[in-house]
C-alpha cells in the first residue's frame, strides 16, 4: 500500500466523519406535562423550631515571604559597578596576567561578564582579588 492510498483513504474517511457529525438530530424533548393540582392542605406547626448558624472559621493568611535579598562583600551592586571594577583589576594586573579574568568566568559557569548574576558578586570579586594577591 502506498502512501498515497492511505491519504486517499484518510481523506475519504474524514469526508464521511464530517457528512455523519452534519446529519446528527437534536434529541427530542418531551412535551410538558402539567402536575396534578391537589387541594389544600392544612399543616400543623408544633413548637417553633430554632437553628444556630455557627459562624465560618478564621483562617489566618500568612505575609508573603519577602525575596532573598543577596548581601555581597564585592565593592559594586550592578553590572556597571561590575564592569568598571573588572577594567580596573585589568589595568592593574596587565593583559598578560588579565586574560586569567576569563577563567574566573569559567569557572562561575558563565562565559561573559554579562552573565554574573548580582548572587554571584561575592565569589567573583574573591577570586579577581586572589588573582591580584598571586
């Protein structure tokens, strides 16, 4: 069988589908029938009957948590701060010494100084000092 016919037999299955959903007929719906009428009753109440509605719980919604906030040691709080820092302890160590700022990237599992989160602010200005001190 090819592929073809199968999409021919596919296709004329989805025809006929579509031809049965068309002819479905809505369900009939029984006429209304009126309810027998029945005379009237006479009840007698008894005592009056009382009903005590206890009232609803009290549930206590807790504050929402506020974030984490991150405390960094590093002497910058953004990326341009970040970034002015990083030039800077390049200057110093010369182009030399300063390519082994992009190991410390690596090794933050970034490959770009864009990508240094403000979480990791304390641990990239550890190691940037370590290079300075080695």
């Amino acid at each position: 069988m090819s592929i073809e016919n199968t999409l021919e037999r596919i296709a004329l299955a989805l025809e006929t589908l579509a031809q049965l959903n068309n002819r479905v007929e809505p369900a009939p719906v029984a006429a209304p029938v009126a309810a027998p009428v029945a005379a009237p009753v006479a009840v007698a109440i008894t005592p009056p009957v009382t009903f005590t509605i206890e009232a609803a719980p009290v549930v206590a919604v807790a504050a929402p948590v506020a974030a984490a906030v991150v405390t960094s040691t590093a002497p910058f709080s953004d990326k341009a701060g970040l970034t002015a820092y990083t030039m800077s302890v390049y200057k110093e160590l010369g182009a030399v010494k300063g390519a082994q700022i992009q190991n410390v990237l690596v090794s933050l599992g970034v490959s770009n100084i864009n990508e240094v989160t403000p979480a990791m602010y304390s641990q990239y200005h550890a190691a940037l000092e370590a290079l300075k001190a080695a």
